[in-house]
C-alpha cells in the first residue's frame, strides 16, 4: 500500500528533475543540435495498442482515450491474435493503404473470447469507436455477443470458414506455401512435420494449415508472408473485404 501523499511528492520530484536543464548542454545542443538519438518518438498505434491492454488489465482509460483523441482514431478492428494483424497490415501494405493516417487500428485482443470486453472498451459504452473485426466462424458467437452487448452493429464482421491461416494455404495452395517454407529456411521442419504419424491421414491442406502453428511466432511470420505471396485476384474474401470495409 503506498502513501498517495508520498506518491504526489515523489512525482513532483520526478517531473522537476525532468524539467531541470544544465544550462551547459542546453548551450552545446543550440550550437550543434538536438542528438536525434535521444529526440522522443510521438506516439503511435503500437502504444495505442498498449494503452488498451493496460485498461483492460484494470489500469486507467485515460491514456487510451488521450491516444486514441490525439491519433484521430475512428476505427477498431477486433482481432483474435497478432498472426492475424500481421496479414492485415500486409495486405494494408500491399494495396497501398496506410490504416494508421485513415484512422484504423487494427487491434488483437489475445482470442476471441475477450470480444465482449474489448467491444465495452473501445466502442459506444468506451471510446465510442466504429468496430468491425475478423474472426474464425466457430469464434463468431463471441463476437456477435460481444458487440451486441456494447450496443455496436454486428454488420461488420468478416468470417474465415477455419481460420485466417487456412483460408491463405487454399489460396495459394499447398505447393506454392512449400516453396515458401522453403525460402524461409523452414523445408526441412516442413518435412519432418509431414512425415509424423499424426499428420498421414490428413490432407495437404489440413497437414500445411497445422504447420503454421507448430512453432512460437511461426503464425505471425507466415500471416506476412503469405500475405505477401498472394495474387492480387487471390485474396481471400473475409481478408480482402475486411479492408474494403475500412
């Protein structure tokens, strides 16, 4: 348990040392510059991101909705996990999109059970943003509850019939995502998988989508690359119309 009048004094402290200048190096920089390396960064969607995640876990919604007045955004796109935000940010690339100067943030929420929370916070009872999401069709249950409950419109969502990851292997096909394991340095872990009791029996199609999530951080690079791959006609449709809806 701390003291908050200790706390207020001790922040006191902190913000006068902070605003402290040596005269010394205040002169040095007029005459040779600021070192960029130490010029703060203005803030971002990625902190934006933080900032909801800290509200959620119980901390104040101050900063989020001070990030979300000062980055001028109008938009959440709920999303299951970071794989997922890694395609839409590719495909965002690709098509020449900058979500974050739209006002677009595309927000993972660590699975699609959290939909109903993240909906109370970031649409009407919250922030009041417009929300629209991606989401796997045995996962859609969560997020039409969820932002029923926060009263926002449940027309936005785009759904993947598995997942985002088997909707990119049927669209490139099962060869053409070997060749990029390949290129990716990961063949000889591709081979192996494949060659496991477990996997005889399925198919290519199947035995690829799994490979995707054998190994930590394997889906979030490959939601990039994949997405990367893609032709432009061969995007799948929830991906492709999630950011047209945008």
């Amino acid at each position: 348990m701390t003291d908050p009048r200790t706390d207020t004094a001790d922040a006191a402290d902190v913000s006068d040392a902070a605003g402290a200048s040596d005269p010394r190096t205040d002169t040095a920089d007029a005459a040779h510059g600021a070192d960029p390396a130490h010029t703060p960064r203005p803030p971002g969607m990625a902190d934006f991101r933080e900032a909801v995640g800290a509200w959620d876990r119980g901390g104040p919604a101050e900063p989020a909705r001070e990030l979300a007045e000062r980055l001028g955004i109008r938009v959440a796109v709920l999303l299951e996990g970071p794989s997922d935000l890694a395609a839409v940010e590719a495909l965002a690339v690709r098509r020449g999109r900058d979500l974050a100067a739209e006002g677009v943030c595309a927000l993972p929420m660590g699975g699609a059970m959290n939909a109903g929370r993240f909906a109370r916070l970031l649409g009407p009872p919250g922030l009041g943003l417009r929300l629209t999401g991606l989401c796997d069709e045995r996962e859609l249950p969560y997020y039409s509850r969820g932002l029923a409950r926060a009263g926002a419109a449940a027309d936005g969502l785009f759904v993947c019939a598995a997942d985002l990851e088997d909707e990119l292997v049927r669209a490139l096909g099962p060869p053409r995502v070997a060749e990029l394991a390949r290129a990716e340095g990961d063949h000889r872990a591709l081979r192996t998988f494949l060659n496991q009791p477990a996997q005889q029996g399925r198919t290519a199609q199947q035995q690829y989508r799994r490979f995707l999530g054998t190994t930590s951080g394997r889906k979030i690079r490959y939601g990039r690359v994949l997405v990367e791959a893609l032709d432009p006609d061969r995007v799948p449709a929830p991906l492709a119309g999630l950011l047209t809806a945008l």
